[in-house]
C-alpha cells in the first residue's frame, strides 16, 4: 500500500486525548493491559455521540428495524455454529526462549519458522521459531463453579449472533415483515495477536451492527447496493472527508466462503497506516440462520402471507467499529493552524458540531463587574439544553485555544457591553467569526446549529 498524502497525526492525538480527557491507557498506573484503552469525560461523550447518530439513524428513524441489546455471553454451542470455535483462527508462530508469538506472516521473521536457520524476531535466538499453529482469537472463561471443559463461554467476537438467534424472537414479537432489520451496539473481545495503532485495533472493543434480513428470491442484491450507499452517506454525514472515504471490494480470496459479497468502507488515516476498514457490509446469504437451524435444532425460517412461502431469509449485514470510528473522525478533525495577527498558531478539533463533546465554552471577559455572575447563570441555563464549559481562569485567548483543541464549536464571551444591553459575543471555532447576539437567544442559535 503506498503511503497517505495526508500527514501522520496518531502520535499528538494520542497525546492530546491523554492530555485532555478523551482516552487513557487500560489501568496505567499498573503499567497499563496491552492494547484495552480507557475513555475519559470528553472521550465518553464523543463516542457517544456517535452511538447515538447510529442508533438514531438505523433504529429510531426508521420503520423496518428493530433495536436489540443482546447478553455478551452466550450458549457456547453458538460459537461451534457461527464457525468461530473452528475458523475464527490465525496461524501463530512461538519462541521457546522469549515465549513471544508472531503472525505467521510477520515480515520480520528471517528464515522458516520450525527450521534451524530461523531467527526470532524480538531476543535473536536462532531455531527457537515454532512451526506455524493455529490460534483461536476467542477469548473464554468458566460460567458457574467448575472450572471444567463443559462450563466454557467465550466472551462474544461480534454482537451480530445476538441479533441471529434472536431473530424469530423479534420478528414474532414486533410483526415485522421481511424486508426488516435487527440492529445492536455492543462490547465484542478478540484476542488479538497484532494490536496496535491507538482504539485502531483493541482487545476490547465495542461494534455497532444491523442485520437486514431479505427474501432470498426477492431483490437481495438491490438492499445490498442500498446499505452500501447508506452507510457511505453516514460516514460523510460525520464529517469524515470526502476524499479519505473509499469502498474496497473483497477479492475471492479475501471473501469468507459464505458471503456472497462484501464491501468494507475504508478511511485514509494518514501516514503508512493509510487507507484501513472501518465498516464491512457483507451479503451473508442464509449462512448463519442456517446454521442455528442446524445446531440448535429449532426451525428459523419465516412466513411469507403474500407468496404463501416459507424460508430462510438471506441476511446483508452491515458491521462498523464504534471506536474505530471515533478515531477515524478524531484524525479527520485534527490540524495545527497559524491565526493572522497572532505569534502563536492553534490546535483544533474540527469535530462535527454534533459530535464535539462540549457545544460551548462561556466565559466572562474579566472576573469583575458582575460578569461572572451573569456567565455562570447563562452556563446553568445553557447546560439543560447541550454540554457546556464554564471557564473564567487566564487570558481570554488561551480559554479559547483550550476549547479548539477539544473541538468546542462556539465560545460565548460575557463583557462590558452584556451587563449594557444582554448582548454576548458567539465565536465560531472554524471562522474566528464573532458575532453579538442577544443572551437569550444564544441557546437556541446553538443547538441549531449542533443539531444539523
Ligand atoms: N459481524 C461481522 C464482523 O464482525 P469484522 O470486519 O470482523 O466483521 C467489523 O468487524 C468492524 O468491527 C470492523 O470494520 C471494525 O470497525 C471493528 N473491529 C473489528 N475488530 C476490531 C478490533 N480488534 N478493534 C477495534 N475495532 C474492531
């Protein structure tokens, strides 16, 4: 893959975010857990919020879907069904000396692994390398009080078999006709072996998938093209830019051998890291209804009144990363600017304002004359509608550059001319531009404009 045109920024956002509040590392003051991260107040909000515009987007605003929020844990038989006990594996290679794993295509690896001549890419001992084995990503735990082979659970690698063994469950419930669709967000646990590059690919994470569940002799292919441009619109609709948005079709070797097709949504990160998936949307045939039919021995087909038909319905399953998502629009929005007429440039946040975790910073001009008294009361208002900061500490410039880099959309001063006639000044965060606007007025100019 050739290298991003756009500049490799993960390094200061993983420092601004500790910095800030957004995300820390998983029990730091331990020494931190490999690859599980942490969000802090502004970090809670932002993902949050983009959870939110999800949920809004394919559960509230329609009609043909259902919400979902189905246990971690489930029947381990499950995981025999969906082929995640026997194919959810990757070939892994061991170092007797250091006891380190690689992924059998690690390119640091010199010589074969199981030779004499390879050498382990961490201590540099010779012929210590494993022959490859391959090594389920599974995470698994005990359920009950015997640590035996038949109390294994495993914690969950995706949300979607919740929404697959519940299906009937759903549809009988709510009378949903098929074409309609299940959609949950929830944690999912891989046991990664190659984590890394910040939330990018995490141990624990947390999915937001909807499963569309389609007539097979209907016009399958027809929803797939539409959750396709669904989901593209979404990501846009974020803010991510047009430009670092692409779709990347599966080859035939890349295509798991029960999809039909499969399209993943990439985002351009920067750097070498570059273009990489953030959403997969997949026609998964009848593979997984199918297959819990077979395992759990309980029909999951459905009844067509109008063709008088029974059968399976053929599933396009649309599958994004909530925290991969957060990155991706915490990169797109970062940049470091000079301002006209000032030494010092600025770090901003360009977050959508419907994701910025704070939608205004308030503030008096100076600690005197009223003006504390009158911002605090306009904060206390202001905060009933949307996230606000209140801040009356340092020079006014530096209470905005706090703001910018958290990407706090609109500023609110309270100076001399307010305690006048009830007029503020609004700052935009992307223009500079002040305008004054009456104080009553302000909250409701706001959440207009966070709201789009
Ligand atoms: N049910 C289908 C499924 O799970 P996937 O491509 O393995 O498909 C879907 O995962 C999305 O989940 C990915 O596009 C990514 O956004 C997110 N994801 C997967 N593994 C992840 C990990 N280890 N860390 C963070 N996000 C991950």
């Amino acid at each position: 893959m050739s290298p991003s045109p756009n500049p490799d920024v993960m390094e200061k956002l993983v420092s601004l975010c500790k910095r800030r509040g957004f995300v820390f590392q998983s029990s730091e003051i331990y020494g931190g857990t490999g690859s599980v991260w942490d969000y802090g107040p502004l970090g809670v909000e932002l993902k949050r919020n983009i959870k939110d515009r999800w949920w809004n987007a394919m559960v509230r605003a329609r009609d043909d879907i259902e919400g979902l929020d189905a246990a971690i844990l489930m029947h381990p038989r499950v995981w025999e069904a969906s082929g995640h006990v026997a194919g959810f594996t990757d070939p892994l290679i061991d170092c007797r000396n250091c006891k380190r794993r690689f992924r059998a295509d690690d390119p640091k690896i010199k010589g074969t692994p199981g030779t004499p001549d390879a050498q382990c890419p961490a201590c540099g001992m010779k012929g210590t390398l494993s022959e490859p084995r391959m090594f389920n990503l599974m995470f698994k735990t005990f359920m009950g009080p015997v640590e035996d082979s038949a109390a294994v659970v495993y914690l969950r690698p995706e949300t979607a078999q919740g929404i697959y063994v519940n299906f009937l469950n759903v549809q009988q419930s709510t009378r949903q006709k098929v074409p309609f669709g299940i959609a949950q967000i929830g944690k999912a646990f891989r046991n990664e072996i190659t984590p890394g590059n910040f939330i990018f690919r995490t141990r624990e994470f947390e999915q937001m998938e909807m499963q569309f569940f389609v007539d097979p002799e209907g016009d399958h292919m027809q929803w797939f093209e539409y959750w396709k441009g669904q989901r593209m619109a979404w990501h846009r609709a974020l803010g991510l830019e047009e430009g670092r948005l692409l779709f990347h079709q599966h080859t035939p070797e890349e295509l798991a051998h029960y999809a039909r097709a499969a399209f993943d949504i990439q985002f351009d990160f920067g750097g070498t890291l570059g273009f990489q998936e953030i959403e997969g949307v997949h026609h998964r045939g009848d593979f997984d209804l199918s297959r819990h039919q077979e395992y759990s021995g309980k029909k999951l087909e459905y009844f067509d009144q109008p063709s008088n038909r029974r059968f399976v319905p053929f599933v396009v399953e649309t599958s994004v990363g909530a925290d991969r998502t957060t990155l991706a629009v915490l990169v797109n929005a970062y940049r470091e600017e000079t301002v006209e007429g000032e030494a010092e440039g600025r770090t901003v946040l360009g977050l959508h304002p419907s994701l910025a975790p704070i939608k205004a910073g308030v503030f008096p001009l100076v600690k005197k004359d009223g003006m504390p008294e009158f911002a605090e009361k306009l904060a206390r208002e202001l905060r009933k509608a949307f996230p606000v900061f209140y801040d009356e500490s340092g020079a006014i410039g530096r209470r905005y550059r706090r703001q910018d880099e958290v990407g706090t959309p609109f500023c609110i001063t309270v100076d001399g001319q307010t305690m006048a006639d009830g007029t503020v000044t609004l700052r935009d965060r992307d223009t500079l531009a002040q305008e004054r606007v009456a104080a009553e007025r302000v909250g409701a100019m706001i959440a207009e404009r966070a709201s789009a």
